[in-house]
C-alpha cells in the first residue's frame, strides 16, 4: 500500500475519527460513532483505498 493522504488529511481524519469515536461515550452514546474508526484508521495508515479507486492522492510524495 502506497501512502496517498497528506500530512493535513491525515491530521484531519484523526480528528474527525476521534470526534466519532467520543460519540459511542458522550453525547448519544450509539455505536454510529463506530464509523469513527474508518477515519481514524486510514489517517493512521496514511491509506484510504477510496483515493486509490478515484486516482485521488493528497500526498506530495505519491506523485514521483
């Protein structure tokens, strides 16, 4: 797996999955905030398999 998310989109879905994962917690406390982990997971990796089914890549090294 060849990374394609930029640093910023990676911060981002670490913070968004987050955010959805505090929901199974606070709030309404459902397992919606289980999706989180789609986010938060691929922001770790560096990976979203949607970007490479687009030919989509925010990251500045994929493009060499």
């Amino acid at each position: 797996m060849k990374a394609n998310e930029g640093k910023w989109d990676r911060i981002a879905r670490v913070i968004v999955g987050l955010g959805l994962l505090s929901l199974t917690v606070l709030g309404p406390q459902t397992l919606w905030g289980l999706v989180g982990l789609v986010p938060l997971i691929t922001g770790i990796v560096g990976f979203c398999p949607l970007y490479k089914v687009f030919g989509l890549s925010t990251c500045p090294l994929s493009s060499r």
